[in-house]
C-alpha cells in the first residue's frame, strides 16, 4: 500500500510541469489576471490540477517535490501554498505538513449555506447595479452555454473560471466589493472544486441552465427579490445534487463523508 501510495503520489506530480503549456491559453479565455511571479504562475497551476481533481482531494502536499519538478526555490513555492491556503484550497495539519482538502458533506453543506446566502444577496444587488449593457453581455453568455455544450442532453455544463463563468459575472454585478473578495477570491475555487468535481454532468445539467436563465431574467426585469430567491433556490438544489454524488463516492470508496 505505501508503495502504491508513492508511485500515485509521483505520476501526479510528474504531470503538472505539463499543465505549464495550457496556462497563457487559460487565462486569456478565462479573463483572469495574467501570472507575473513565479509564485503566481505555480499557483494558478496547482490550484486548476486540485479543482480539476488531477491533484486528488486530501493528497500530500511534497515542498521537496514541487521545488524541484517547477524548478522554484522554496521561497516563492512557499508563497504559493500560502496563497493556496487562504483560499481553502489546501490544510497544514501541526506536524503532518499540507494536504489538499478532502470533499466531504459536511464542508459542501458549511460553504453552501454561506454561498447561498451571499450569492443571493449578490442577485439582489445586481438587480439594480448592472447595466443594460452587462446583464445583455451575461444573457449572451448562457446563450453561448448552450450553443457550445451538451446543455440539453444532459450530459455537461463545465464553466470556465472568471468572466465567462455565470456566477462569477452576476457576483461582479452586485458591484459589492466586499461580496466580490469573498466569493470571488476567498471561496471562489473551493465552490469551483466541489462544482467540477462533482456537478458538472448528469440529469441536473439542463434544470441548472434553465435556472441560470431565470435568475438573469429577473434581474433583467430589476426583481431583486425574486432574483435572490430564485438563486438561493439555485444553490440550495446544487448543493443537493453534489450532496448525492459525495455520498455515492463515499459508498463505493467504502468511507464515510
């Protein structure tokens, strides 16, 4: 078993310096700050090999190996890890080192709770601070959605990050800069972690559309209310759907979440 820990460990790390070839292609498409540092071009790698599930959930975090498969001094890899745990992305344990977080019931329903509630809030306040022009702009969004992706089939809506990503474009809406560093910065890819990892795809990909375009419909129409309502609705059907393929993988695992 350890031996076969090892190896795994190895293979995950062994594939991330490839990952360095999609980044510039990445952030142009996902319109997200371009890396300056070397410290920011690791994170952003790392942080897409965990949402993306290519560094599994509750893996060992090797400083050793990352300096030297990124070629990186300690310095700014430490740095990295540390920006990657401010945003939840990873835990230090005293003793034990850093591990990428595990997905569990219990940490969906904690961070839902609070998506659901600062989200909806951002629906209310985009409600009256978008413009025509933007709310226009995320309307051809879903649009695009469906035009590019198997929406009605049922078989995938996968959401690059940042701008063309409907939640973080509404959230950008509330013009709240607060809500926007929390949900945007703070909590944005462990939402995105347990979203592409686990409710992506299946029966719920349509009615989750179909409910993106309702909730920019009732913003359109400037109904904060019924804009918050419908996203607090949105979410807490997301969370249910996650929370039954977090149970399904626990069971076959054999572990409990």
């Amino acid at each position: 078993m350890q031996l076969k820990s090892y190896l795994t460990n190895s293979i995950i790390w062994l594939k991330l310096p490839l990952l360095f070839n999609y980044v510039d292609n990445a952030m142009k498409s996902q319109h997200l700050p371009e890396p300056v540092t070397a410290a920011d071009r690791v994170l952003l790698e790392i942080q897409r090999a965990i949402v993306e599930g290519e560094i599994a959930a509750g893996s060992k975090i090797s400083e050793p190996e990352l300096a030297k498969r990124f070629d990186l001094s300690r310095a700014p890899l430490r740095e990295a890890l540390a920006r990657l745990e401010r945003c939840h992305l990873i835990e230090r344990t005293p003793n034990a080192g850093a591990r990428v977080v595990k997905l569990s019931v219990a940490g969906l329903v904690s961070l839902y709770q609070l998506r659901e509630t600062l989200e909806g809030m951002a629906c209310r306040l985009a409600a009256t601070q978008m413009t025509d022009e933007e709310i226009a702009e995320v309307q051809q969004l879903l649009d695009q959605h469906l035009s590019t992706q198997r929406v009605r089939e049922g078989e995938s809506y996968y959401q690059e990050a940042g701008d063309v990503d409907f939640h973080y474009r509404v959230i950008q809406g509330s013009k709240n800069p607060y809500l926007i560093n929390i949900l945007c910065d703070e909590l944005y890819y462990l939402v995105r972690m347990y979203r592409v990892q686990m409710g992506m795809n299946g029966p719920r990909v349509s009615r989750a559309f179909d409910e993106h375009k309702a909730i920019i419909n009732a913003i359109a129409n400037r109904d904060g209310e019924l804009a918050e309502l419908l996203m607090r609705r949105h979410i807490g059907a997301s969370r249910i759907n996650i929370e039954k393929h977090l149970s399904i993988k626990g069971k076959d695992h054999g572990t409990s979440t």
